[in-house]
C-alpha cells in the first residue's frame, strides 16, 4: 500500500522539524519485531526488580547486556527488513529522501 508519511524529527540542538513523503511499506516481519520488542520490555521489567531488589552490580549488567543484544538483534531485524523492501521502492521511485533518513537513522542508532 502506498500512502503519505510525515516524520517529526529532534536535531541534536533540540531542534523540531518534520516532513512528509511518500513511499510503499511492507514489512515482511512485524510480528516478529513485535514480539521481540515485548521479550525486551518483559527483561528490562525484571532487570528494574533487580534493581529495586538491591541485586548485584555484576547480575544487573550481565542482564543488561542481554537486554542491548536483543534490542540490537531487533534492529537488525527492522533494518533488513527496510533495506528489502522500503528502501528498494525508494531507489526504484527516486526517493533520494528516504535513502538519507536510512542513513540517518543508522549513524543515530550506531552512536
């Protein structure tokens, strides 16, 4: 489905700007990010009761530690998926735009 996205982004000033283009979504694996985004949610759920518990340093940052790699895993998931589908429209329609909010969003994402 093709349909008309607007995107609000915050610059590293703070400062707000946002715009809207167009390009055709299909996302092959968004259950599959879903579901690892709730197992994430659930882990750092128990990682803050570990906390609270007043559980060992050492414990909370291995658990931790899972918890990035399974955030991390999730964007490679997102990011494959993009790659596959959005970002092959974008190129095949000419949607220079798109290609730099890929770009964009990676060197955020790898900081």
């Amino acid at each position: 489905m093709s349909d008309r996205h607007t995107h609000t982004h915050i610059g590293e000033d703070g400062t707000v700007y946002e715009h809207s283009h167009g390009h055709t979504h299909t996302h092959q694996n968004t259950k599959a990010v879903l579901n690892r985004l709730s197992r994430a949610i659930g882990h750092m759920e128990s990682v803050r009761r570990m906390v609270e518990e007043g559980r060992d340093c050492s414990e909370v940052l291995v658990q931790l530690s899972a918890v990035k790699a399974a955030i991390n895993n999730t964007a490679k998931v997102i990011l494959k998926d993009h790659i596959e589908h959005c970002l092959v429209d974008a190129v095949e329609s000419g949607d220079h735009e798109a290609i730099e909010e890929l770009t964009g969003a990676i060197d955020r994402f790898m900081k």
